[in-house]
C-alpha cells in the first residue's frame, strides 16, 4: 500500500497525450485513405462533391478539408478578412461582408462554372477557432446548409467544412455540379492557404 501513494503521484504527472491529434479528428469526421491522409499533410486541398437525383429532387453534398502548416491564431488575422477574397482567388470577382445581417456575397466567374454566378451565405466572420454554421439564403442552392470547423491541432491550423442541400432539380447536370463544386473548392482553398501564410 505503500508504493500506491508514489504510483498515484508518479500518474498525475505524466504528461497526457492529446487525444486531439490529425488521424483521431479525421477518423471521426471523414474517413480518409492513407493518399488522402498523406496529400492532407503535404499541404493539399481535400474536397469530395457528390450530387444525386431521387425522387425528382436534386440532392448535392459536399465536403473539405485543409490544413495549415500555422496556428490558427496567426491564419484567421487574413481568413477573417472576407472582403479581401476577391483580391485574393482570381474567380471570385467580388466579395463583400456585412457584420450587422451576416452576409458574406460573392460573385464567381470561372470557365467550370456553367454560368458567373452571385452567391450569399449567411455566416458568422471567422476570428477564432471553433465551429461556424452557414446557409445558402438565396441562389441556385437556396437552404442549402452546413458549417466549418476551425481547429488548431498538432500545432497547425485545421479547416474541415460540409454542406448538404436537396431541393427542385436545377437544371445543371449532376456530374457539372460535382465538377465545378470540386474542382473551384480545391482551387480557391489551395490559393487561400498560401495567401494567408
């Protein structure tokens, strides 16, 4: 009995292992493949879109993940900065943000794109890590809904975003809506991480 004094002690300060590390988050959020998990950690741009058509509805999800190689603190000083997108990811031609009504409006051209397209998202700025909730309010997605995650994890920053939206088909083929969806989350997060470096 007299050595479980000394074990309780010698317990209590052994530094704890977080819990909190890369493969544990991604394990619960997306199930990554070890190329994906590899491509995460060398910096690149994850995105998945996938778009259905069940019972004369159109159904569109998609999801994002990216990682810094800075603590979020650092990041989200130009992250916040949402009217600076447009100075930043060519495509995007305008971006405005008002903090009274939360609504962040941008206007997209891109040869993906089927067409130059306005885009509002009611959202709250990013200025420090945790969870954001957006909606789609109006557009060729309207109710769309979803929420970004910002987490500092392994001394990096972590982004991971998901949107889902089901609705009257949109005359857009499924398979353009999952080109362009993809194909501009990829480009647009791969120019804003290193913007914001």
């Amino acid at each position: 009995m007299k050595y479980l004094g000394f074990l309780i002690i010698f317990l209590v300060f052994i530094p704890v292992v977080k819990a909190n590390n890369l493969l544990e988050y991604t394990n619960k959020v997306w199930k990554l493949n070890q190329s994906e998990y590899q491509y995460l950690q060398k910096g690149q741009i994850l995105a998945v879109s996938k778009v259905t058509s069940i019972d004369n509805k159109q159904q569109f999800h998609l999801k994002a993940m990216a990682l810094h190689p800075n603590k979020c603190s650092r990041v989200l000083r130009k992250l916040s900065q949402l009217e600076n997108f447009s100075q930043w990811i060519s495509f995007i031609k305008k971006s405005t943000y008002s903090d009274e009504s939360k609504l962040f409006t941008l206007r997209a051209e891109h040869t993906l794109l089927p067409f130059p397209m306005i885009v509002h998202i009611i959202v709250d700025r990013p200025t420090k890590v945790g969870t954001y909730p957006f909606t789609f309010p109006t557009g060729l997605f309207t109710g769309l809904k979803g929420h970004f995650e910002i987490k500092d994890i392994d001394n990096k920053c972590l982004f991971y975003a998901t949107s889902f939206w089901k609705g009257k088909p949109t005359r857009v083929p499924n398979l353009i809506i999952e080109i362009f969806s993809e194909g501009l989350t990829k480009m647009g997060g791969d120019i804003l991480m290193r913007k914001i470096r």
